[in-house]
C-alpha cells in the first residue's frame, strides 16, 4: 500500500511539473494535473493539500537532482571545475528530459515572496554554481590574482544563461553546443596554464576531463510567504 501510494505521489509531481512547465502556475489546475497524473483528485488531495504544496514538491524535485548530480560528480573524482562544468551540461539536459527542472525554474519567475525555507530551484542552482567556483578557487584550480567577484558574477549569469535559452525554445543539440563554446571561452580567463585539462563537451562526447589530483595545480589558490499570480 504505501508503495503504491508513493507511485501516485510520483506520478503527481511529474504530472504537475509537465502542467506548470507547458502552461505555468497560474494556468494549472489542480482537476488538470489530476487527470494528467491518471488519479482522482481526492488522491491528489490525499497527497497534496494545495497547488503551492504541489509546486513546492516539484522544486523539492528539481533541487534533488541537482544535488545528486553534484555529489555523484564529485565522489566519483571530478575536481570542482570539471564538476561544475559538467553541471551546467546536467542542466541543458534536463531542461529537455525532465519537466520538473524548467518547471521549477517557471515557478520561481512566477511566484514572488517566498518565505524562508521553501524550496527554490533557482537559489539552489546559483548556489551549486558558486559553492563549486568558489571550491575551484580554495583548490587552486583558478587564476591568482583573478577578481573573484567578477568571476563569481560573470559564471553565474552565464550559467543562468543556459536556462534562458531553453526557455527560448532552443533545439537540445544546439543548447548542449552552445554550453561547450560558453565554457570554450570562460575557462581561458579563469584557469591558469591551459585550459585543455578540462573537458568541455557533454560527457559521453569526449573523454571525461582528469580527475582532481591532476586538474588542480599543486599551489592551493587564495584562498519569503508564497505569493503566485493566479
């Protein structure tokens, strides 16, 4: 019983990040993604007392595949550059793979005032783009004396970038080329000695960048209440 009813917890997310995601927030309603889960909207109830707890579970969603995807990365020996530039290519691809991803990314445009401790997909993205660029500094895979604020703001937009750019409605294939000339271009100014230690393209495009040991240089670097339009 309780797995199947975690099945229809599942099917409920999914089935509501795909509404908000093809429709947005305020267009999705709550009969809409109960008949697109498949269930009555009693069990949607059962599970999910209002479309804002709903949305709250698709970011929950979108936010733990980002983190899986990190830790998977780097427990497997991906230095913190190369963790954070293969991320950005998790990204373009699950904006196309997975609706709970640009789901995520519409609700946070379409509702303000989020109160502390509700989950943020797009928060959790710039954080992960930061924590590993600011790794990569501690770990001496940056430029000295690069200016670090800039840096910091320069990678961040450009990653926030790649979501806009789906959202513009831009074939996968191109989006996924588009983040290797991105990072073509960024990793000269950001790394010191040649930036062809790191692997650029998707993974399975190329072989996986070195791990950590032999990207880092041997020198350590210096070291709101849910209001939605409706």
């Amino acid at each position: 019983m309780q797995e199947r009813s975690e099945r229809t917890r599942r099917r409920l997310v999914r089935a509501g990040a795909e509404m908000f995601h093809r429709n947005g927030y305020a267009q999705s309603t709550l009969g809409d993604i109960a008949r697109t889960a498949g269930v009555t909207k009693g069990a949607l109830y059962f599970h999910f007392g209002s479309k804002d707890e709903l949305a709250e579970a698709v970011q929950q969603r979108g936010a733990a595949l980002l983190g899986d995807t990190v830790r998977e990365l780097r427990a497997a020996g991906a230095s913190p550059l190369q963790a954070l530039v293969t991320t950005t290519h998790w990204l373009a691809r699950a904006l196309h793979d997975d609706p709970a991803v640009p789901a995520s990314f519409r609700i946070t445009k379409e509702c303000t005032g989020r109160p502390a401790g509700t989950a943020d997909f797009h928060l959790a993205w710039l954080g992960a783009v930061r924590t590993l660029l600011r790794q990569a500094r501690d770990a001496g895979e940056l430029r000295p004396g690069l200016g670090w604020e800039s840096a910091e703001s320069l990678v961040a937009a450009a990653a926030c970038g790649i979501e806009a750019l789906a959202a513009a409605g831009m074939p996968n294939d191109e989006l996924r080329s588009r983040v290797a000339a991105m990072w073509e271009l960024l990793l000269p100014g950001l790394v010191p000695g040649t930036a062809a230690a790191y692997a650029v393209r998707p993974p399975g495009e190329e072989p996986a960048g070195p791990p950590a040991s032999a990207t880092a240089p041997s020198r350590p670097g210096t070291a709101e209440p849910l209001e939605c339009r409706r």
